[in-house]
C-alpha cells in the first residue's frame, strides 16, 4: 500500500508524484488544485492560512492552546 505524502526539500515540494518549484517560503500555504497544504496539520485546507509564517502560527497556538 503507498501512502501519498507531500514533501518539501530545499526548494522543492512533492505532492505525491508531482513535484514543483516552491511558491512560499516556508511551505504554509502551497497551493494544489483548489487547496492549501498546511504543515503544521499537516493537512490540506480549502481557505489560506491567515498567518504570515510558521512563526507566527506556532505563537499563535502557544498563546490558544490549539489552532
């Protein structure tokens, strides 16, 4: 069984088999299809992430207890 992972290396990100140049600089946000991959959930989301960086999420969650 293979398991469709999403992978960024260097500047570089690999949705499954397709891999791309990367659009952020820190890998929030990159968009596939109709979608926005967050590594944080590690996950996909249907909106943007409101935040400017993984930064400013990670305090974020620090400050809430959760995102």
């Amino acid at each position: 069984m293979n398991v469709w992972r999403v992978e960024t290396e260097g500047r570089v990100v690999r949705f499954g088999e397709v891999a791309r140049k990367r659009l952020t600089r820190d890998g929030c946000n990159e968009p596939f299809k109709d979608r926005f991959w967050c590594p944080k959930r590690r996950w996909f989301l249907t909106e943007p992430c409101p935040f400017a960086s993984k930064m400013e999420c990670d305090t974020y969650r620090r400050m809430c207890g959760s995102l």
